[in-house]
C-alpha cells in the first residue's frame, strides 16, 4: 500500500515544478533574511532628510520676516508697484 511517497520524495516536488516551488522559497528566504538589514541600513537617510527640511523652514522664516518687515515699511508709500519693486531688490 503507497502512502503517496516517491523514494521518501513527496510528489509535487519532483520535476519542473518542484525545482520551481523549492528555487522560490529558497529566493523567499535569502530576501526575508535581509529585510531587516534593508529597513534599518536607510535610517541615517530620513534623518538627515529632517535636519535638511529643518534648516529649509529656518531659512524661509528668515525672508518671511524679511517680506513682512519689507511691506511695513513701504506700506505708507501707496504705490504697489514700488512697493513690489522694493520687495523683489531687497
């Protein structure tokens, strides 16, 4: 009586599609071994990423500020156009 052994083989792992199945979980192992290397290797990305945007929002508030104290001093001129002129050579 068989039990569905071929030469202590199961049967779906023999021929192509066993070296398919067997060649993909071996593909699937290799990467789920070094997922974690991946995830934790890019760290040092986003925080330099955060000091850059950091120093970005430093800067804009600085010509914010600029624009803001540029407008308030011309804004008893009336004239736009001056005013937008100043503001731009500034």
């Amino acid at each position: 009586m068989s039990h569905g052994l071929d030469n202590g083989m199961l049967p779906f792992l023999g021929g192509t599609i066993g070296f398919i199945i067997i060649l993909f979980l071996f593909v699937h192992a290799v990467l789920w071994f070094f997922l974690p290397f991946a995830i934790f290797g890019t760290k040092e990305k986003p925080d330099n990423i955060e000091i850059e945007i950091e120093s970005t929002n430093k800067l804009l508030q600085v010509i914010d500020n600029e624009i803001k104290e540029t407008r308030l001093s011309n804004k008893g001129s009336g004239n736009v156009e001056e005013v937008h002129m100043n503001a731009i050579h500034d």
